[in-house]
C-alpha cells in the first residue's frame, strides 16, 4: 500500500512539474527542482557588502559613506548578505510571504558563512532574531527572522536566545520612504521579557530578513542593550545601501 502512495505520488508531482514547471524565486527562471537556481545560490555565498566606517551599517563596496550616518543607530556593525535587489527581493519574498519556508535552510546557511567570516560577529556570546507581533505571527505562522537565526545558531554554535517581544503591530518599513516616518512607526516597539537579563556585558547579533535605514533593528538593539548587552551586531539578508 505504500509503495503504490509513492508511486501516485510520484505520478502527481511529475505532471505538476510539467504542466507548472518550478521557477527559481530570486529569478523566476525554469529549473529542474528545488527552489533556486545555481546562479543565485551562487550568488548568496559571493555577494557581500562593506561595513560604514563611520556608523556601522552595510555600505557599497566602492563607496566611503553609506549615506545614513545622521541617523540614530544603536548597533556597531551591520553585515548583509547583499543589496535588497533581485535576487534577494524574490527570495525574502517567498521565505516570508509564501510559506517557502524551505529557504530558510539555505539562506541561513548563507548568512552563518557571513559571521565565519567576521572577526567580530564570530566572537558573539549569543543571538536572536527581531521578533513579530502576536497578531502578525498568528497570520503568517512563522517569524521568518527567527527561523534564518535558528539555521545561523545551528551551523555556528553560538548560543540561540528569544529575550524580545513586540509590543507594537507596526506598519511595514518598506512601505515608507521618509526617514522620520520609519523611526517613529518603531518607537517603542519592542520590550524585554520579563526578568531577562544579560549577564557580564554580553555580545550579542540580532538577525532580520531585510535592512532599509536600520530603524527596526536599532529599535531592537537599544533595548538589549538597556538588558545589559555590551555590544549588538546586526545580521541581515539583504540592505538597501547607495544614495538612492
């Protein structure tokens, strides 16, 4: 009886690969299976950006400023991954839109060859992700956040907390194009949980999907470091870097 399950199974995936062919997400080229293609998983082990040397967000390899400097941040550094162009826009798309949760494997590992690869964020004492509101985690089922932070712990062996809450259902940051608008949407969003405390001034790298001007993820570090972390570094997919 199970063999003849597999075989229908078998069977029924065969005709929908033919009639729907799979589509990498970051390209939306045809591929054979999986989710992505080899260009763009290429792309996501090659593709790094700089650190500003005056505030510590993701800059331009070729550029000297990241042009947000005046900004408040309270991380020291940000890594990305890469620019929030294709294929990064594609692939956060489908992690954390259209239940693809099968990315998540893949761009966390991705992302913990990121903190390999940093003398900094590789001597972190621990981290966590930025955490959904209770509303927006029933919707979706899944904090995609937490679950790239998970891969990244995994794969590094550094120590996986969950000290945060969101006490604010706030509006997409993506959706805003004024500065201003952004740090007041995230003001106050966030709050330790109950009792939580760092001890010994821990070092600590908070994870996100996505990375604009940095106001969600600075909401988030200012309050692990009002919990006693001596340092918060951020961990992102992708960055909107340049002047534009």
């Amino acid at each position: 009886m199970r063999g003849l399950r597999d075989k229908l199974k078998f069977l029924f995936r065969s005709v929908a690969d033919f009639v729907f062919p799979p589509i990498c997400y970051g390209c939306d080229q045809e591929i054979e299976e999986g989710l992505i293609c080899d260009s763009c998983q290429l792309l996501l082990f090659t593709s790094e950006l700089d650190v500003c040397v005056r505030c510590g967000r993701p800059c331009l390899p070729d550029e000297k400023t990241c042009y947000q400097c005046d900004l408040p941040f309270e991380l020291t550094r940000v890594r990305a991954v890469g620019v929030y162009q294709p294929p990064f826009v594609g692939l956060i798309g489908a992690l954390k839109y259209s239940e693809k949760t099968g990315l998540a494997k893949l761009l966390g590992n991705a992302l913990a060859t990121l903190v390999k690869q940093d003398t900094e964020l590789s001597r972190a004492d621990a981290i966590c992700a930025v955490p959904l509101h209770s509303a927006r985690l029933r919707e979706r089922g899944y904090n995609q956040a937490s679950l790239l932070a998970s891969e990244v712990a995994r794969v590094t062996g550094i120590r996986l907390i969950d000290p945060l809450i969101r006490v604010k259902n706030t509006k997409s940051q993506t959706k805003m194009k004024n500065e201003q608008a952004r740090i007041k949407n995230v003001k106050d969003a966030f709050r330790i949980k109950q009792g939580f405390k760092f001890n010994n001034g821990a070092r600590v790298i908070i994870v996100d999907d996505v990375m604009t001007t940095g106001a969600t993820i600075s909401s988030a570090a200012g309050e692990l470091k009002r919990a006693g972390a001596s340092d918060v570094m951020g961990l992102v997919l992708a960055a909107a870097v340049g002047k534009g």
